[in-house]
C-alpha cells in the first residue's frame, strides 16, 4: 500500500531532522549555536523576501 503524499513528506522531514541532529552531534555547543542563529537569520530573511514578493 503506497502512502499518501502527506505522509511522504512528513516522513521524510522526519528521516533529513533524524541525519541532521545525527550531523549536529559532531560539534561544539557554540558551534551549535552560531549554526542555529545563522539558520534562524536565514529564515527570517526568505520570510521577508516572500512577504515582499
């Protein structure tokens, strides 16, 4: 039986966060930090720029 396309797409949000919290383990707890204020900024930049068109 073949899942439905929401089903699909959360699971493999759920194995990328998996590989990723596996990937993060390899640095510091600054280093961690730094790489999450970063992708906060980053978000928040694409969230402007879709709001701007």
């Amino acid at each position: 039986m073949t899942k439905s396309i929401p089903e699909q797409v959360k699971h493999r949000r759920h194995i990328d966060q998996i590989r990723t919290a596996d990937h993060v383990k390899r640095f510091s707890g600054i280093e961690r930090l730094m790489m999450g204020l970063k992708l906060s900024a980053l978000a928040i930049r694409v969230a402007g720029e879709r709001k701007d068109g």
